[in-house]
C-alpha cells in the first residue's frame, strides 16, 4: 500500500455548505435566511432560553426549596416467605441472604424483612428492620427476631 491508494471512507468527507453563489445553487439571493427579520441579520437570532418574551423556563422553576430525598431511608425488602430456603435453626442475616440468592445487593441502610407470605421452619433472623407482622410469623413458629 502506498500513500497515493489512500482514500477516504465513503460520505466521510463533506465539502462545506456555500452560501449566496447563485439561484441555482438553491442556496442563494437570501442563502437560506428567508426574508428580513431578526434571524436574517448579520449577527441576528435571539440567545438561548429565549421564548419571546414568555416568562423563560429557567425563571418559572423555583430556585429555593427542600427535598427530603437525600434523608430518606433505603433497605432491601425481603418477605417472611423467601425465608423457607433456609434450613431449620439457621442464623438468617444479611449476608446469609446474598448467599442463599435472595437479595443482590445490600441497601445503605441495610435489610427490612417484610410479613408477606408463610414461615414455615423455624429461624434466628437478624436484619435492620422487621414490619410487626414479619415478626409475629417468625415467632409464631419458634424463631427469634434480632434487630440491629
């Protein structure tokens, strides 16, 4: 291969739009801009955000106020009946729980076992959070409730 084979790639290369160089062209007397006005100016258009004198999108949003996201709690939710894997007598906790498949990932404010579904063996389950139903099925059946 030599420097004289070498090509450009098919539509890489664009030649530039030239304005005003007859009717012909398509593109010429007015080169696109139509006729006169604010946008048809050397210089012409209007500043981005403008809506012609609307009251602007960047004013009609409040600038001050508070959310309450960056305080809000998250856990991962598991439910009483995804429990039944483990086996009789286990220590259920977090990491337990990302063992056996159950959860993914472990939430920043950590695991929140919920009271959907039946327990049917009986377990030592250590979580963050547990809704009264979860614990009154875990110890209807004989387990333990550990909140940490």
């Amino acid at each position: 291969m030599y420097i004289h084979d070498l090509k450009n790639a098919e539509g890489e290369k664009q030649s530039k739009k030239r304005l005003g160089r007859g009717i012909g062209s398509g593109i010429g007397k007015t080169s696109g801009k139509g006729h006169k006005g604010q946008n048809a100016r050397s210089g012409g258009g209007v500043r981005p955000g403008f809506e012609g004198g609307q009251n602007p999108l960047y004013r009609r949003i409040p600038s001050k106020g508070f959310s309450n996201a960056k305080f809000k709690k998250v856990y991962s939710t598991v439910n009483v009946a995804d429990l039944n894997r483990f086996e009789a007598n286990a220590e259920v906790d977090a990491i337990s729980l990302l063992e056996m498949g159950i959860l993914s990932k472990i939430e920043k404010d950590g695991v929140k076992i919920l009271g959907n579904g039946e327990l049917k063996v009986a377990l030592k389950v250590k979580a963050n959070k547990f809704t009264n139903s979860a614990k009154e099925k875990i110890t209807a059946v004989g387990g333990t409730v550990e909140e940490a």
